[in-house]
C-alpha cells in the first residue's frame, strides 16, 4: 500500500477511508448484515497509518453467538461503486456464503464496461461452494476484467464447474494465475485443463487436493509436453545453426586476414576476390540474422513456468494400471528436460514409486547437462533415500558454493591486514 506524501493530501485520503468505512456501515444496516471483523480492522489500520488500502479481506466473525447474522459481499461492493474507490487491487473473500446477486454484482464490479472501472487484478474466494451459474457468471466477466490471478481454493465447483469457468477464458491474454485446489477435480478437468494451458496466458496452475488420477494428469500435461519437446528441437537446431554461422564467420576471417597477406606481398588480384568474398558473407550473415529474428518474434506459448498437482491419486491404485502411471511420468519427464520456462513442479501426496522416481532423476540430470534453468521440484518421500538426495542435489543450484568460495578469500585477505586468523581479534599493532 503506498505511502500518504503531504499533510494536505494525507488528511484528504484518511477521510475518504473513514467516509468509505461510515458508508460500508450504512450498507451493512440496510441489508440486515453482519459488519465484517476484516474489513474494519483493514480500514482502520490503514488510516493510523496513513496508508491507502489496496487489499479487501471479507471473513465472518469469530464468534459463537447463533443470533448473529452472516456476512454479506453485496454491502462491500456497493461501498465500493458508491465512493468510486478505484485503488483497490486484491480483494478476497475467505468462508462467506455467496448467493447469485452477490456473484453477478461482483462481476459486473470486474468488468470494465463501466463509466468508472475498479481495476482489481486479483480476486480469491476460499472456502465458499459456488453452483454452476455462479461459476459460468465469473467465466464471463473474465475477459472483460483486469484480473492476473484467480484464486478458487475449496470452491467444490467439480468438473462441470470448471468447464463453465473455462469457457470464458478463450483467447485470455491477462490472466497468468489460476488456482483450483481442492476442489473435486476428477479425470475429465484434465483435458479442457491442459486446452486451456495451452491457448491461453495462464502460466502457473495450482490444483493440489483433487482427484485428476493418472488419465486426468496425462491429458493435461500432454499437449503442453508436445509443444515443449517442439520448441526444445527447434531450440537445439538454432543452435547448431548459430555454431554454423560462427564457423562460417571464422573462416570468412582467416579468408580476409590472407587477403590481407597478398597484398603486402603484391598479390593485388588475390585480394580483390577475397575482399569480395569477404563482402558476400557479410550479406549472407545479415539475411541469416534477420531469419533468425523473425523466427524469435513468433513464440507463441504455452509457457508453463509453475505446475502444482499434490494430492490427485497418481499411482497405481483405484483400478489404475502401470501403464498410465509410465505414460504420465513419460510426458513429466519430457516437459522437464525441455522446457526452460518451467521453475517449479509439486507432485508430492502421488505414490509414483521408485521406477518413475528415477525417470524423473534422469531427465533432471539431462536438464541440468543442458545447462536449462535450475529446476525446484517436490516429490513424495516413500521412495529410497538415494534417489530422493539425487533428486534434491539435481534441483540445487551450485553458484551459491562459488560466492562462499570467493567471501572465504576475502576473508583470508583481509585477516592478513588486521585480523588474527584463528582467534578472531584484532592484532596489537
């Protein structure tokens, strides 16, 4: 929340919040409900401090009191349209009960059609169930709001519920956090999942505490591995195309260099075809670049950089085959050594087993030999303990051993100044 600068315009915003904090009563009273504990404590904080509030925490109150009536969204949006505060950025809503008003009013608060726009990047709603409309409603606002992350944690919307959501995220470019953990996921959110990954800016997917299984998590990750393993040969031939044209380079170089010689030694018409030759691949080399240019330009995605799936019963039990559970960590793997965009992946909670464990080590190892980007992966411990500090010393990096090594030589130095090396304390002279 940024900082209040002068007093005038201190004083200024402070009253705002304390006629946004009288108005939010006044809508709490008009719509017979509870006054939310958050809200107050985050506004009054914010006025001490004389700091603009940025982050709305809707929660019920701690109490045991039956008599006491819930907390209602409703009140705290109409706060919002009625003071025009446009400084808001998260707002999240954790255990409240939401009817279909409250859900189409938050929606037309999320998009931007209106005459003032409330551009709130990032919206989570944790621990309320939301019906299919409910999720269908936010699926459309979508595209028309400002939102980056989306936070659905213990929504129970099931499967139906996400391919509503997922329906209005066709041609998403804003959104890059989708979050729908625990929410009775099972194997048929894993295809429209991975469709969704792979045509959209959606780049971190957390779906921990479902039940995708090995069909679920082999459909979502199989589009996504077969782009990767694409873009990775694609990789590899630029890169033998670059080694080709420095080698080209170099000889166009040397061919220069015995111009040069012929004509200290009077070689004139020697010179003049190598000048030209010279010339030629200079052309050669600026076509070759310009391909080269082009070619980075049209990158299209997906770009997976955080994969979350902990605790979606990927093993061999529940009438699941070996098979499966091979082809899954087949298409795990191949995203892990080819895909430098990736930085984290969970699958702790799954009983892979000791053969996809060591998979896994291997196409860490191939990674790391490809000097990818370093790689932070968690993984169930109910493997040997070899190959579980094989894969920890895999997804490690070695720099930090380096700067250890270099503070320890400065030490060294500057101990020979002034310092004593084994007691620590300053020498008499």
């Amino acid at each position: 929340m940024p900082k209040l600068k002068g007093k005038l315009k201190a004083s200024s915003d402070i009253h705002t919040l304390e006629k946004f904090l009288q108005t939010y009563k006044k809508h709490c009273t008009g719509s017979q409900s509870c006054i939310s504990p958050t809200i107050i404590q985050g506004l009054k904080k914010c006025i001490e401090n004389e700091m603009l509030i940025s982050k709305f925490v809707l929660a019920n109150a701690e109490t045991s009191l039956k008599n006491l009536k819930p907390v209602s969204l409703t009140p705290l949006l109409r706060t919002i349209r009625d003071e025009r505060y446009r400084l808001g950025k998260e707002l999240c809503v954790w255990g409240i009960q939401l009817s279909p008003q409250d859900v189409a009013n938050l929606a037309i608060l999320l998009e931007l059609d209106g005459c003032t726009t409330y551009p709130f990047s990032k919206l989570e709603i944790n621990h309320t169930e939301l019906d299919l409309w409910s999720m269908e409603r936010l699926g459309v606002a979508l595209p028309y709001s400002n939102l980056s992350s989306l936070v659905l944690d213990y929504s129970r919307c099931g499967d139906d519920g996400v391919k509503k959501l997922i329906s209005g995220l066709d041609g998403n470019t804003k959104l890059l956090d989708l979050s729908l953990c625990y929410c009775n996921l099972g194997p048929e959110s894993g295809s429209p999942l991975g469709t969704i990954i792979t045509q959209t800016a959606i780049c971190n997917l957390y779906i921990n505490g479902n039940n995708l299984q090995c069909v679920g998590a082999t459909k979502l990750l199989k589009p996504i591995a077969e782009y990767a393993e694409s873009f990775g040969q694609e990789r590899q031939a630029n890169t033998l195309l670059d080694s080709n044209n420095s080698a080209y380079q170099m000889t166009a170089v040397a061919t220069k260099d015995a111009g040069i010689h012929s004509k200290v030694a009077g070689r004139n018409v020697i010179s003049k075809t190598n000048m030209a030759i010279t010339l030629e691949s200079t052309e050669k080399k600026k076509k070759r670049k310009g391909v080269k240019k082009k070619s980075k330009k049209s990158d299209p995605g997906p770009w997976l950089t955080k994969l979350y799936l902990a605790d979606n019963a990927i093993d061999n039990r529940l009438n699941q085959t070996e098979e499966s559970i091979t082809e899954f960590i087949q298409l795990l793997s191949c995203l892990i050594k080819s895909s430098k965009h990736l930085v984290e992946i969970d699958i702790n909670g799954n009983a892979i087993g000791e053969q996809c464990a060591v998979q896994i080590l291997e196409a860490l190892k191939d990674r790391k030999k490809e000097q990818m980007p370093c790689l932070k992966i968690k993984i169930t411990p109910q493997i040997s303990s070899e190959i579980f500090q094989e894969i920890f010393r895999n997804c490690t990096k070695l720099s930090p051993t380096k700067k250890k090594k270099k503070k320890f030589l400065k030490t060294i130095m500057l101990d020979s100044v002034g310092m004593c090396l084994f007691c620590r304390k300053p020498s008499n002279h």
